[in-house]
C-alpha cells in the first residue's frame, strides 16, 4: 500500500488578496505525514507560490497533479490533498430559471478556479479499493466535493438549498431583491396600509447580512479583476472571462458553459427577445450571450477548446446541481461551510508564524491524540478548539458511511 499526497498553499505575493499562512500550513502538513503517518518525501507534491524554484500552484499545474496522483493509484493505496489558499462561489449565470445556487471553487494564484464539480470528477476517478482525503482549509469550503454525502456540517441541507435558490430566483442581485423589497412597502404605503415597526427591524437587521455578503461577493470579482487585468467583469460575465484568459487550461465546467452559451446563441439568435421579455435572469443570460457573439465576431474559431467538451445535460452546467451520488473512497475535511469564510491568523509580533486557523487546528488536535483520531473526532474537536478560540467558522465532514470513524490518515 502507498501513501501519496498533493499539498498546495497560496499566498498570492504582492497582490490585494494576500495571505499569510498558506504556506505555512503546507510546510507543516507535509511534515506531519512524513513524521506521524510515514508517507515518504518523494511521494508528497508541494506546490506553493513564494518559491519560484517549486512548482506554482496554477489551476493547470494542480489539476495535474492530482490527476497524476489519481492515476498512478492502486488498490488499498492512500491518496491525501491539503489546500490552503482562498475559495469563493461563482453565482449561476446562464440565465435559466433552473440555474440556481452556486460553485464552491479553489483560488489557484493564477485564478484558474477548479470547481466542485472538479473535484468530484478527481473522486470518481479514484481506482476502486483505494480512498481519497481532501482537506480544504478556504471559504466557501463545505460541499467541495458536488454531491459527497455531509457528515457534520449544513452546507447541503434543505435550509442552505432553499435559501440559495431563494438568492437566484431574484438574479443573484442583493441590490436588485432589495429595490423589489422597497418597492412592494411603498406600494403598500399608498394603499394606507401601515407597516409594523418590528416588521422594519427585521428587514433593517436582514440587509445588514446582505450587505455583509455582497461585500464579499464584490471582493471575489475584485480578486478576478486583479489578476486578470480586466475592469468590466461582473455577474454573468465570470465564466466566459475565465475561458477568455484560460482557453484550454480551464474548467470543463466553464469549457461546458461556453458550450451552452454557443448553442443557446445558435438556437436563439442572440437573446435580444429574452432580454425584452424574460426579466433579470433573462437580462443576465443575455450578458453572457453578447459577451460570446461579441467574441465569435472577432475570432470565428474562439469557442473551439469548449466545443469539444462533452455535455449530457444542462444539469451539468448549471451551478449548484446535480443529482449523481459520490460514493466509496472520496472524504471532503473543509475548513468551514458553504457559506462561510475561513480565517487567516496572524500571531501578534510574528507574522513569520501566521497559520491557517483550521490548518492550525488540526496540527494541535493530531499532537494532542498522538495521531490516533478519527474523520469524525477530528471535525468536532476542531470544531470545538475554533469555537474557543473565537474563530466563528465551522468546519465540516463529507464522506460515506464507513469512513466516519476510520483513522484521519491511515
């Protein structure tokens, strides 16, 4: 049996969305594999983007590696991933009713974001017999894995679901739900219908959450800005810039949403009666599909490296769905729930020291149990050190029945 591991940290040097201990956490990680659970250095891939003589952790250079890792795996084999760097959600895009929720994605230093969606096909081609670690210290790091089955946690259960397609089914837009919200007051303001204080409040305390969340949203566009050079980027344009600067190194999740766009843009002729008659998610729809004629005017051959992606179903390009059920060797550790951010810690008067708060958790935890603690105890002592420690985020657990109570790393 071998054990094998990809470790990948991202302090994006020099840019607005630093970091600090990303890379920390890996350096530790990979000594506590090759100290506490015997894994041999020539089988441990680090990439980190602080070094330039290690492999950088672009998207291309870590789907690689883990695909190499995949590969090479044989029965009873141990495959382990850490990642330690920033994660986001791309909202739905494509301007269909059914398109709801969000892709909970990794941020590699190039923002060549790898999808949920990714990462659950890394899992499904994992040879039977072997299994597959992810420990995900980012935001946005509950369901990483589309579809595995949640543990501990409520980033996939109906409360979560519900709410987000609550989000789309107003356009994504928190500006947008709040100007109808305005709107429907004053229209029962004039028919002398009096609105209880306490209704206000609840409204007043509610936006304060939105704001919150829009801030970061607008932080995670920011992010794409940054690194792309590109100042028009907004919703309904996220994907179709990534396939713009990535082509064929990016997603087969934004490769498949080209595709969709081309096809609807074959089969619609633009999108311009959508736009008129449709509404908000149709107007979003359309930026995509203006985006792309656009595109296609200046270089007939641009969609190519989408084209030949394969897509069974829309179901397939829509953010936030899916239906098929990721079973056997896939365990999903992320650092925090869907819907939450995951803190970078910086110890006064040492910022040489700065750690990943969950990545520190779990170095402590394995000290404190002599490496001898399960999938299960582990997320709940983290869970209970983080809460002590006045961090809010809530780490969680994705993985079959069986594997609750095997070893963290056998």
């Amino acid at each position: 049996m071998a054990k094998k591991a990809v470790l990948i940290g991202c302090n994006y040097p020099g840019t607005k969305i630093e970091l600090r201990g990303c890379v920390n956490d890996v350096r530790r990680m990979n000594n506590c594999l090759i100290e506490r659970y015997g894994f041999s250095d020539d089988d441990i891939t680090v990439l980190i983007d602080t070094d330039p003589s290690c492999i950088q952790p672009t998207g291309k250079n870590i789907r690689s590696a883990i695909k190499k890792m995949v590969r090479s795996a044989e029965l009873g084999d141990a495959l382990f991933i850490h990642y330690s760097g920033h994660g986001t959600r791309l909202p739905a895009e494509t301007g269909e009713a059914d398109d709801t929720g969000y892709d909970e994605c990794i941020v590699p230093c190039d923002m060549n974001l790898i999808i949920d969606d990714d990462f659950r096909e890394f899992v499904k081609e994992v040879p039977e017999g072997c299994k597959i670690k992810i420990v995900a210290d980012s935001c946005h790091s509950g369901g990483l894995i589309r579809d595995a089955k949640e543990q501990i946690g409520d980033s996939t259960n109906t409360k979560i679901q519900e709410q987000g397609n609550y989000h789309q089914d107003l356009g994504s837009s928190f500006g947008f739900r709040r100007f109808l919200l305005q709107r429907m007051e004053q229209e029962i303001e004039s028919r002398g219908i009096h609105i209880p204080s306490a209704f206000r409040q609840r409204r007043r305390r509610h936006h304060e959450e939105e704001d919150k969340e829009e801030e970061e949203e607008e932080d995670e566009i920011e992010m794409l800005k940054q690194k792309t050079g590109k100042d028009d980027i907004d919703v309904g344009k996220l994907r179709l810039t990534l396939f713009d600067i990535i082509k064929e190194d990016a997603s087969p999740k934004v490769k498949k949403f080209i595709k969709f766009v081309f096809n609807k843009l074959q089969h619609h002729g633009g999108g311009e009666s959508e736009k008129q008659e449709g509404g908000f998610l149709e107007m979003v729809g359309s930026l995509a599909i203006k985006f792309l004629k656009q595109k296609l005017n200046e270089n007939e051959e641009y969609a190519e490296p989408a084209m030949e992606t394969n897509v069974a179903n829309n179901q397939e390009v829509y953010a936030g769905t899916g239906k098929d059920r990721v079973v056997g060797g896939g365990i999903l550790i992320s650092g925090c729930q869907s819907d939450q951010k995951s803190a970078d810690a910086n110890p006064p008067g040492n910022p040489g020291k700065a750690y990943g708060a969950f990545s520190n958790a779990i170095q402590l935890i394995i000290q404190e149990t002599d490496a001898q603690v399960t999938n299960q105890e582990l997320v709940l002592k983290a869970r209970k050190l983080l809460k002590s420690q006045g961090f809010t985020q809530e780490p969680g657990l994705h993985c079959s029945d069986h594997h609750l109570h095997r070893t963290f790393v056998c």
